[in-house]
C-alpha cells in the first residue's frame, strides 16, 4: 500500500493506492494523537449500556418461557424496523414522507431501542456520511474494530447532538423533547414488560413466566442483540463483504447482516446512493425493511418513496463497458460521485480524464 500525504491549510490528506486497486483520500483534520486523547470514555455516563449486559446474566435464574421469548422477538423486529426505517432512512436520509403523528410514533419506538434520540442518531450517522472512513468519522473501522463497534459513543466527544447537522427535524419540540429525555422511553418499555409478566404470571399460571422473565428476555435481551445488530453495521459491514460499487470509503454489502438487520446490510449499495428508501437495489437482494415500508405507502401512511436512479443502479456496469469501449484501462479508477481521473490507452497513447466513463480529451494526466 502507498501513501501520499499532503498538508492544506486546515487539514492532512493521506491518499492510499490499496492493494485492491482503489486509491482512498483520508482526510484527517487532526493528528492521531489528539484524536485519541480527544476520545476518552464517560464510564459515569456509560452505566446504563454496562448494567444492560449484565442485567442478561439474569436469564441463568429465571430461566425462560414461550412467551417470554416470543416478546423478544416481536420487540426486536419492530424496534429494528423503527431503527432501519426510520431512525435511518426517514430522519437521517428523507428518503420518504410520512405525517407529524406517524414520525412521532416511530420515533417513540425507535427510541425504545436504547440506541438515544432520533436527532442524536440522525445527526451522528449525517456526520458519517460526510467523512466515511477519515479519521474524522466517528465510528471507522480504521479506528480499530472496538471502537468502531461501540467505543466511539462511549467516548466524551459523540455525547452530544449535533444540532447543526439535524436542523430540520429539530424544529418540532417532541423530539426535541425525545431527544433531551432519551432514557424514558426505554424505562416505560422495561417497567410495562415487568408489569406484564407480574400480571401473566398470576392471571395464566400455565404460560410459566414472571415480571422478572419478561423483563430479562422481552427488554434486556431483545435490546442487547438489537443494538450490536446494529452497531455491526458501522464496524463489520465497513470490513467485511463485497463491493459492487467504487465509492470512496470502505463499505460493504453482506447477506448476513442484510438479513439481521432487516436490509442494512446493503451497506455498499447505501454509501454509493444513500438517498434511496430501498438498500437492497436489486431484487435478490433482501431488504425486509423496504418490503414493509411498500406496504405501509399502499395503506397511505407514507408517500414519495426516493427510488435508486437507473444510472446510479447501473454504474458500475457502465464504468466496465466504458473501460472495453474505449481501450485498456492502464490505470486509474472511476469512483462513485467525485469524477477520478485516469490514464486511458486506446491504440496509440492517449491521454484523457475518466469522467462518468467518457473519456473527456484534452487534459493530460501524468
Ligand atoms: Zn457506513
Ligand atoms: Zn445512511
């Protein structure tokens, strides 16, 4: 791997040739150093997220029922629907409409996933949109993988919302108010499945549950394997997968995770066109979140769904035929959004820049 670095007046850039072929800018605002002195974590501020693990230890006492488990799941596929749908695709991306009440009551239940407010999570995953894989991107693999996977919102840096960077959500005070109470929502879920369980157990002695074991399996559990599902996008789908599409960050896309995380796992399709309300782009790629929110516009609760264009879709087809057509490719590579020129040989030498897969004649590259 080679590196270049250069300095500008704010900032370092680091352009890498991989191995693979991509040639990746990392932009680094600030040295390593001060990036990890800057990145201390807030064990005061942690506990609730530490106490959640090992309130799951629990399980080994009180043991587990039908109903109990069943909750779990439930709770899981509709607070990872909330989370996907409209933590990801509605607040931080407007990929579709809906009505004031119905972004609150999904914001309520996303809320319940104990992952904080829709206006911290939307502002953060913006933020890592625009510095993917720099050093500026609070959760890169190139931090290493722990930090990555959950350090990063351990750390004092990423506790508050950015405001600036969710201004237009922020305008309505019940998430506003969400957002500044974020831990009441998941209190209320923990407390009614207690309270649940307490009712069943003594209401319908033959179903074997208790508030305890409601609480354990339907709240502690459900939400612990509901948030690493998620954070996996930010580390495994960033290191591990395939990529159809030359963006210029490291993402991915993985069947696996596409399937737990109802379609995030379209990771590369996402980072190459992220305004479209589905990630998975073509039809064998499963995207459970995109087939529910089809479901919720036939019944008119959304609307203006953002489809992927056609040229978008298909880029990366035309950036190979675009190669055969007009010679060999020596070097130099078409990446996603920004034009990346290149070296072009077609018969004699010819010279040109790469843009959209023309070559473009007049400028000469070394
Ligand atoms: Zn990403
Ligand atoms: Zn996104």
């Amino acid at each position: 791997m080679k590196q270049r670095v250069q300095r500008s007046n704010e900032a370092l850039v680091v352009q890498e040739n991989r191995s693979d072929g991509n040639e990746v800018s990392v932009k680094v605002g600030m040295s390593s150093k001060v990036d990890r002195r800057q990145h201390s974590i807030d064990w005061l501020r942690v506990w609730p997220f530490i106490s959640l693990h090992i309130a799951c230890l629990a399980v080994f006492w009180i043991g587990w029922s039908a109903v109990a488990i069943g909750t779990a799941i439930a709770l899981y596929v509709v607070r990872m629907f909330a989370i996907t749908a409209f933590y990801h695709r509605y607040f931080s991306h407007k990929s579709f409409k809906t009505s004031r009440s119905l972004q609150f009551i999904f914001a309520v239940l996303g809320a319940s996933a104990t992952q904080r407010g829709p206006l911290w999570w939307a502002a953060h995953h913006r933020y890592h949109h625009r510095t993917s894989d720099t050093l500026e991107d609070p959760h890169t693999p190139r931090h290493g993988f722990w930090r990555s996977h959950c350090g990063w919102f351990l750390g004092r840096q990423y506790f508050r919302t950015q405001e600036n960077l969710i201004k237009d959500f922020a305008q309505f005070p019940e998430l506003r108010w969400l957002d500044r109470f974020d831990l009441v929502v998941p209190v209320v879920l923990g407390t009614s499945l207690w309270l649940a369980g307490e009712y069943l157990g003594h209401a319908y002695p033959d179903l074997e549950t208790s508030g305890l074991q409601m609480f354990v399996w339907g709240y502690c559990i459900s939400t612990v394997v509901l948030i690493h599902a998620t954070l996996s996008i930010n580390s495994f789908a960033h290191r591990y997968g395939s990529r159809r599409y030359k963006t210029s960050d490291d993402s991915r896309n993985n069947f696996w995770l596409a399937l737990i995380t109802l379609g995030e796992g379209w990771h590369n399709n996402h980072h190459h066109y992220s305004g479209s309300v589905r990630q998975g782009f073509f039809w064998w790629e499963i995207d459970i979140s995109f087939y529910l929110l089809k479901v919720m516009q036939w019944c008119g609760l959304i609307w203006d769904l953002r489809p992927v264009p056609e040229r978008k879709k298909w880029s990366h087809q035309q950036r190979e035929s675009a190669g055969i057509a007009s010679g060999e490719l020596v070097s130099g590579e078409l990446m996603s959004e920004e034009p990346v020129s290149g070296k072009l040989v077609s018969g004699k030498l010819a010279s040109g820049k790469l843009v959209s897969g023309r070559l473009v004649p007049g400028e000469v590259l070394s």
